[in-house]
C-alpha cells in the first residue's frame, strides 16, 4: 500500500515503488553501506582487500536490485530473506513465536511493543510475518535517528515513516496530528503499522506504555465524532512482547543509567545511537521470542486506561529466560528462582559481567531482572 496523498505526509513517509530503483541505485554506491556490509559478513578483512570487497558489493548489490521492482519484493527476498536471515542464524539461537494464529492475513493492525533494540524490534517482527504468510508493516522511526542520509534512504526504503520529536511546542503538536492522520490513514488503506510503546528503548527493563502515544494516535480523530473506546477498537491494537534472551547493548545501557545516576553524564550523540544499532545487529541475543497479543477490544476510558492495559498484556507475553531469572535471585540475594536456571547457566551469565564495577553489574542485572517483576505484577491483576 502507498499513500497517494504524498504532499500532505512528504517528509514522513516511507519510500514507494515509483522511487524504487532511485534510491537503491543510490544506496548501492553509498560508501558507509558497502562498508557496513563488509563489516557485518567479513569483519576480518585485510585492509588492503577492504576496497576490492566493497566495491564488488556495491556490483553484487546493484545486480540484485535490478531484478527486484516492488518495495515488498525487495523486503522480502534481500533484506528479510538474506540479511535479516544472516543475523538470526549468526547472532541468536533461534527464535520463535507465539500468538500469530489469532490474527487474520488479509487484516490490517496497530502492532505496539517494548522497545530493546533500536533497529532489530521491529525488523524481526517483520522477519516473523513474513515467515508466516503476513505482509511487513510500516515501521515508525523517530527523525532524531536519522543520522545521516545514507540512513534516511535505508529506512524508508524499508516501509519507515518518520516521527518527528524535540520541536517547539507548536510545532511539535502540528506534527503530531499530521503523524495522528498519516497511521490512520495507513491502517483504513490495508497497511499494519509498528511502533514502540514509548519513546526511546527501555534501558531498565520496565517496559512501560507512555500514554502520550496512544493519545498521538487519536489527535486527528477527536473532531470525527467517533468516541475514544470506539476509535481504540478500530485500531486493532496488538500488544506485542519481545524477548530476548540476551541484550547485546546491555552494558552499554547499564553504563547510560550509571552515569544518570551519578550525574557523570555525557551528552547523547548521533555517534553513540549508531554504536548501538551496530551492537545490536552484531551482537549475540541468545534466544529471541515474540508474543502477539489478542487484538485489543473493549471499553476504554482515555488514553492511560489503554497504556495500562497494554502494559499488563506486554508483561504476560513477555517470555522469560534463565537470564531473567538468575538476575533477579542473584540482585536480591534469594534463590526463589533456582528452579529456573542450572548452575552452569548461573556461571556463564554471571561471567559476561566479570569485569564491570559493582554500580554497573547491579544495573545490568536490574534491567534483565526487571520482566520477572513485571509478570508476576500482571499475572496478580489479571487474576
């Protein structure tokens, strides 16, 4: 699906097949893409071949676009099935699913998860769809992320629409209605749509809903004489929980909230959110699970009914692994989940953390801990 209207939504939506070949002509020649796929399938290359393999993958990349016409042949066949493919057969133990039976193919969502991975959130998601029958969904891509325009042109081409943050607040309501309009728009045309439950990844663990986004998505709709709970329900909001077994950003996250904490911090630059992108790719997940939740339909009274019950559902999906449980015993000095986890689990998990200082193991530790909470939270409520 392409939305026609593009003046209106033009500097937030995401490529369409008209633009196809432009932009892939232009993404093959780009430097920082021959380079980072170098780096991510031969990480060891002598630098004197660095230039011979780059630009053969600039030929390997050009040759194989030219067959490729759509958008969703492109997602499908290049980036899901090879690059995509690459990373979980590389970088997890595999990865399952849960939930996908309950919803219907030829049916348009509103997916909302936690956010843990910059890019990898949404992009396994989609791995996940396509693998059973589902097309991809638009994916929302905060501007603040757009670190350069070789990023620009690889995101949208891959269904990414752009939310703009960090404006005046005059500005920044006008766009947020605009965005309101634009996934309302995507969603009646026939297209899913991805967005975290907040801005920005949890770098705690607590995966909480920031009722601000489920307010955005209703701004547009408040003239329209359609009720909140009733615009809710014709959203067909799935709660979505990701899990993975390990966080390859972990330490980089529990050093961010150490330095919070102590008030050593550093101002967040365009470099370190692309140290994170390229941590999480590279990086080993272990297992990776993915809950999709029953469509949400019911009465809601505004938007913080809705993010609470999102959380609650979240926290129920959310699959946890010996990781999550050996962290929680060992932050609270209790073995109340012994029963979860072997002792050499223990051990090699345990050893990842070896050399940090104490402040930033704890922290680490809470982030992974934290899901455990969060279930047992939302098992007592829903019971």
């Amino acid at each position: 699906m392409e939305i026609s209207d593009t003046n209106e939504f033009e500097d937030i939506r995401p490529y369409n097949d008209s633009e196809f070949h432009k932009v892939t002509k232009r993404l093959s020649n780009n430097k920082y893409l021959q380079d980072f796929l170098r780096n991510l399938k031969w990480p060891e290359c002598p630098d004197l071949l660095k230039p011979v393999a780059e630009k053969l993958i600039g030929i390997y990349i050009r040759r194989e676009v030219s067959k490729i016409d759509t958008i969703a042949e492109f997602q499908k066949d290049l980036i899901i099935g090879r690059l995509v493919q690459w990373i979980v057969d590389k970088t997890t133990s595999g990865i399952s699913s849960s939930g996908l039976e309950k919803l219907d193919k030829k049916q348009s969502y509103l997916f909302i998860s936690n956010h843990r991975d910059i890019v990898l959130d949404a992009t396994l998601i989609n791995y996940l769809l396509v693998h059973a029958g589902f097309p991809t969904t638009q994916i929302a891509f905060g501007d603040n992320l757009l670190i350069n325009d070789f990023v620009s042109d690889l995101i949208r081409i891959n269904k990414s629409f752009i939310v703009k943050r960090n404006l005046p607040p005059r500005e920044q309501l006008k766009a947020s209605i605009t965005l309101s309009k634009y996934i309302n728009t995507t969603l009646e045309k026939g297209d899913s749509i991805w967005i975290a439950q907040k801005e920005g990844r949890s770098k705690d663990g607590a995966d909480q809903t920031n009722p601000a986004v489920i307010k955005m998505f209703y701004l547009s709709q408040r003239k329209s004489g359609v009720e909140f709970s009733d615009f809710i329900n014709n959203c067909r909001i799935v709660p979505v929980s990701i899990s993975y077994e390990l966080d390859p950003c972990d330490t980089l996250k529990g050093w961010e909230i150490h330095r919070k904490e102590t008030r050593l911090v550093t101002e967040k630059t365009k470099m370190m959110d692309l140290v994170s992108m390229w941590t999480g790719m590279r990086g080993k997940k272990g297992r990776v699970h993915i809950n999709f939740g029953t469509p949400m339909n019911g009465s809601f009274e505004n938007d913080k009914d809705v993010a609470l019950i999102l959380d609650r559902e979240i926290h129920r999906g959310y699959k946890l692994w010996p990781s999550n449980y050996i962290s929680h015993d060992e932050l609270y000095k209790t073995g109340k989940y012994a029963d979860r986890y072997t002792e050499a689990e223990r051990e090699t998990f345990l050893h990842r953390y070896r050399k940090l200082s104490q402040p930033v193991r704890d922290r680490v530790l809470a982030m992974y801990s934290r899901p455990v909470k969060n279930q047992e939270e939302a098992v007592f409520a829903a019971n």
